[in-house]
C-alpha cells in the first residue's frame, strides 16, 4: 500500500509511543536559565516571553519587585516597584514608591512615583503623594493631591553664557 506512514500511539506498554517513534524528533525542555532560549528556537513564531506580575483582585502583596517589564495591579500592593510600565486598574490600590517609564492610575496610589516617560491619572483615579513625571494626562474626574515636578529636559536649558542677542539687550536696557 502507497500512502503516509502513521505511527500507532497507544496507552499499553508495548504500543509505540511518541518519545520512542522513530520519525519524531527529539527535544530537551529544561527548566533552568537556558529554558526560553531552547523554546524559543523550537518555536520561533511563538511570543517571547515578558517579565509580567499581576496581582489579582483580592490579593494582598507587600514587598518589593526589583524589575519588570509590566505591573498591573486589581489588588492591593504595598511595595517598592521597578518596572516599565505600571498600572493600577480600578479595583486596584497601590501604597510605596516606583521607578517607571509609564504609569496609569484608574484605582488609588499613595507614595512617590518617578516616571520617567507618561503619567495618566484616569478617571476615578487617584494620587496622593510626589510624583514627577515627564508627559501627564488627566481625565475628567482624575484626582491629584500632592506634589508635581517634572524635570527639566536638557536641551531645553539656557546656555551658560549670554548669547549675542542677550548681550544686546542687556546693553540697550543699561
């Protein structure tokens, strides 16, 4: 007979199975440092991986995360947090300190946030505490209560010497 070769999978011991069939290729998983690296490479198309926490709803957190790539927060969260991007949903409750490049605010924070890059307080949300940030949006019914900064941007400083025009007028106004 002229056609595909199927192997024969069957639960009994002396069936064949799919680690043992000759025709399927053989891969090691492991769990350590080297294991995304080996998933990857056998499934290229797959996503990559993220470092992603999510603190449910109900759930009690008090600690400290040292990097991540994405903090969502529907519990209540009492810690120090490093990460790319932070949000606090609704339901949410966050009381610390954090270094992020984003952070949005539908729940409740209190505490000092560094934000390097987007603070977006929505609405219902609410922020009590320092908080510097480099962009901000607030929604309508957005609530701010503390101090606001926003460093100065480099290239935008004066130059340490008068420019020509400065010296002109300095001159006119003498």
């Amino acid at each position: 007979m002229n056609g595909i070769n199927i192997p024969k999978f069957s639960p009994s011991k002396g069936g064949q199975s799919l680690n043992t069939a000759k025709t399927s290729k053989q891969h090691k998983y492991e769990t350590d440092e080297e294991s995304s690296t080996i998933i990857n490479s056998i499934l290229p198309n797959a996503p990559k991986a993220q470092n992603r926490l999510s603190i449910g709803n109900g759930v009690v957190l008090s600690g400290k995360v040292v990097e991540a790539d994405q903090v969502v927060i529907h519990g209540s969260v009492d810690a120090e947090i490093n990460a790319n991007f932070v949000e606090v949903m609704g339901e949410g409750s966050l009381t610390g300190s954090i270094k992020t490049n984003m952070f949005s605010v539908s729940g409740n924070f209190a505490g000092n946030a560094q934000v390097s890059g987007a603070l977006t307080i929505q609405k219902g949300g609410v922020i009590e505490g320092d908080v510097s940030y480099g962009s901000l949006s607030v929604e309508n019914g957005g609530l701010l209560f503390g101090t606001l900064s926003k460093p100065e941007n480099k290239t935008h400083q004066k130059p340490l010497k008068p420019t020509s025009k400065e010296t002109n007028n300095a001159q006119v106004a003498q």
